[in-house]
C-alpha cells in the first residue's frame, strides 16, 4: 500500500445541540483497503461519513485527499474528487427506470438530447460489475427492496469513484444477494478504490475487511488489523464491555389462549394458503428469504391489505377488518420494515412521534395534554434506553437504532393483543439489539402476541419461541427453538426440506 493515504480526516470535531457527535478523531485510508467502520448507535459512524462525503463540515478538523487538504463544501465536492457513498436509506426516484436512476445527475446528451441509448450501456455495464442481471429498462418501482439497493450500488460505481462509503449495504439484502455483494466489494478494492464499510454486521466484517476503526461515543477507540482482533475484541471495544444475550426459557403455548388465528390466507401472487396459530405470550418468527410474502402477511394482518383469500379471526372478541385505524382499536399494530417511510416523521420530536400512537393516554377530554405528553414519553425514553439530548429533539437528528426505538415505542402497549415487527433490528447495533431482544420479550410476557420478521437467521433463536418458514408461498408446520440451530435455519429458509 502506499504511504499516501486516499483519504484523510485529522483532529476532527463536530457539535450538535447538546451533543458532541465526534473528538478528535482521526481517520486514514489507503487504496484498495476495505476498512470497516463500526460503534453503536450513536457513536459517531453516520456522522463522520457525512463529514467525508461533503454532507456536513467539521467544526474542527481537517480532511485530505490524496494527501492534499480540501474543503468540502457539498456532496457535489466530494464527488469530483472522487468520493462516493451508498446511503442506507436509498437516495433513488421509484417513477424513473433503472438506468434514469443510475445515471440521475450526469444525463449524457447527444445533439441536445438525452442519449437513453448510451444510459442504458452503462446501466448494463455498471449492474455487470456487480454480477447480477436487472433489466435497464424496468421502473424502479417494480423491483424489490433488495434490487433497488443493488442499483443504488452500481450508480455510485458507474462514477469510477476512488473512495467508496458504504452504509449498511446489506441491510435489505437476503443472503444469496449478500455474498454476491461481498464478492463484488473485494473485486472493486483489488481495482484500488479503497472502500469504507459501515456494518453492525460483525460476520460479514471478518469475511470482507482488511482493517477496523472503532468509534464509541464520539471518541476513537482504536484502528486494528482484522488479523489481530476477533468478533468479541470489536463487541467490547464498541459498548465498553461484553454484551450477554440470555437464552430465553424454552415454553409449551399449546395450552395458552390463541389470540390470532391465520386460516387458508393467499395473497397472490406470493402467499398461498398460510394457516397459523398465534398464542397469548407467544413470539413467533416468520423464516423466509425476501419475496416470499413475510412482510405482506404481516401487512394483512395490520389491515393494509386486503387478502385475495382466507380468513383471519382475533380472538376474546376482536374483529380483523382491513382497516388500519381499526385493527390499531383492537390492539394490533405493525412496526414497519421501511422507517424512514413508514415509521418516523423526521421533523417532529421524539414525544411527538411516540405521541402518534397513543393518544388516548396522552389526551384529557379530546385535548392534547403536552404536560402528560412529556410525562409518559420521559418514562418510556428511559425504558428503551433511547439517547437524545431532549424529548423535542427532531427524530431525523438520532441514529438508525434510536430512530428504531422510537418507532416500536409508539405501539408498545397499544399492540396489547398483536404486535408485529418487521426487521425490528435492521441498522441496529449489538447492544441496541439485546435491548430490542429484552423489549420484545417483556412485552410478550404481558400477553401480548408477537409475528417477527427478519433476516437475521440468528437473531430467530434469540427472541422467538416458535418458527414458520415460508418457501414458494407456502408455509412449513411451526417449529419450536429447541428443534433449530443455526445451520438448520439456514437450510430450511434455503429450501431444505419443510414439514
């Protein structure tokens, strides 16, 4: 590697209301390295990328490129001299194709017209260096989650970038994708661009970095060789100690009241004929990987979608209707996969997006009590453990994971009947999770019924005690934890054979 390295913060410091978002960090790269970049929430990851890609400036600090200091005035900046960043939040337009998206800010014209020939080439050309095949010209509406960040991915690459920032690339991704990924990343590093790589991820970390920076509240802990370090070295580096996940107690829910029954539901053209039981206390998981109707069911469930077939009953008197605001009344509620589209309202503070769901506890005869609004959500910003200056501070200015509690915080003792949570832990850190871990089991151990979804097999057996996998849109009988381990996780959600 060479001695110059091809990016550079020193000394760095950024101050929010409040808070003390980085000290004096330093950050070096050299090309063709991945470095990885991890903390907990809130330790400083988002915002030092930010400084890097021209998003935001230091309050102290310089950066360098290629050994010579710049000021990074926009994002437009920090491009032309060659730095891009895959965001995790998409930053892409859902009505344009794939190769409009791929190409949005650099139109290539020909005698004074875009030339959607040439954009399409390079669509091809940069979704090749990738290895997967996504038709240029589909809208990108129509593609998946998982599609759409792959062309995230390929309109950073299709710049010919030298420094890469990668923010949680694989969050919405199955497995199969995820190595595919991996294997492309390593490709681009060998071609000398060096890459950062933000991921709580610690398994894809030790498969795909050279190097790892650990930042825990603001503060560099350290940059090691991943040759010198372990998955338990980075964990205690990162919160200060070792996290212990406790293994939750094996229970028989046969004998417990049902509080959601699922009969014969098809919602085409992913689902066909699903039938489960939901039990009071129960935590179960819905195993699958992405596009086989795990996020559709539990949206049916929550009353977004009406199902082309089935029936779904609440027990103990409760009524199923598709209707949100209705099934919300019977104490059933959804956390969504997408937050920043369907969980926060970035702007408002804290307490008034908890507020959201609970008005009820919050309002004296039809009239907002902002006195009782601070009261309750004082309390529950403490239970969750969520970290904010203030109750007022907008929710766009928190991290990935506290933005995440936010939004489960909402519909806790709402959802008393059903709560259901998809990808309740994406984005989210090792310690963030075990508290996520301990929410949904102290809720659950209220009477609550739980459907979680997610694609971290592992995270499975630590918070549910019972599993369903679906395959080709049908549905495997439910098996308990004790009957799984990871590797038959895997095989069942791969297509091993169900029962």
């Amino acid at each position: 590697m060479t001695a110059i390295p091809a990016l550079e913060l020193k000394h760095i410091y950024k101050f929010y209301p409040g808070v003390t978002a980085l000290e004096q960090v330093d950050f070096a790269i050299q090309p063709g390295e991945i470095r990885a970049l991890v903390g907990k929430n809130g330790a400083g990851k988002s915002t030092l990328i930010r400084l890097a890609c021209g998003l935001e400036k230091p309050d102290q600090g310089t950066i360098a490129i290629r050994g010579k200091q710049v000021h990074l005035n926009s994002p437009a900046d920090a491009r032309n001299l060659g730095i891009e960043i895959v965001s995790q939040e998409l930053n892409l337009v859902p009505w344009m194709d794939v190769a409009e998206n791929i190409a949005l800010g650099r139109w290539i014209k020909r005698r004074g017209r875009i030339d959607y020939a040439e954009l399409r080439r390079r669509a091809v050309a940069a979704l090749a260096r990738l290895d997967v095949e996504i038709d240029p010209h589909m809208p990108l509406i129509r593609l998946s989650p998982a599609q759409q960040q792959l062309v995230e991915i390929a309109k950073a690459l299709s710049r010919e970038p030298s420094v890469l920032l990668l923010d949680e690339p694989t969050s919405s991704l199955p497995l199969t994708e995820v190595a595919i990924l991996l294997a492309t990343i390593k490709r681009i590093a060998s071609q000398g661009v060096a890459i950062i790589y933000v991921s709580h991820r610690l398994s894809e970390i030790a498969e795909i970095a050279d190097s790892v920076t650990v930042l825990r509240n603001g503060k560099l802990i350290g940059t090691s060789l991943l040759k010198d370090v372990n998955e338990q070295d980075i964990v205690a580096q990162m919160v200060g100690s070792d996290v212990v996940l406790h293994e939750i107690e094996t229970q028989n829910f046969a004998q417990q009241p049902v509080v959601l029954r699922v009969e014969d539901l098809s919602i085409l053209p992913r689902v066909e004929h699903v039938t489960f039981d939901l039990h009071q206390g129960e935590v179960l998981g819905l195993a699958g990987l992405l596009g086989t109707g795990r996020s559709e069911i539990l949206r049916t469930i929550a009353g977004f979608n009406r199902a082309e077939q089935g029936i779904i009953t609440l027990t103990s008197g409760g009524t199923h209707r598709a209707s949100v605001p209705h099934m919300i009344a019977q104490g059933v509620a959804l956390v969504a996969e997408n937050r920043r589209d369907e969980g926060i309202i970035p702007h408002l503070g804290i307490h008034e997006n908890v507020a959201m769901g609970r008005w009820k506890q919050v309002t004296r005869k039809g009239i907002i009590s902002w006195q009782l609004v601070r009261s309750v959500m004082a309390d529950l910003v403490q239970k969750l453990s969520i970290k904010t200056p203030t109750l007022e501070t907008p929710v766009m200015n928190l991290s990935g994971g506290n933005q995440q509690k936010v939004v489960i915080g909402r519909w806790l003792e709402v959802a008393d009947r059903v709560l259901l949570l998809d990808e309740p832990t994406r984005g989210v850190d090792v310690e963030a999770k075990s508290q996520i871990y301990t929410i949904i089991r102290r809720t659950a151990q209220r009477g609550a019924g739980i459907v979680v979804v997610t694609s971290e097999l592992e995270e499975l057996l630590w918070c549910c005690d019972s599993i369903i996998f679906l395959h080709n849109g049908k549905a495997s009988r439910k098996y308990t934890r004790s009957e799984l381990n990871v590797d038959r996780l895997n095989s069942l959600v791969n297509g091993g054979k169900l029962q």
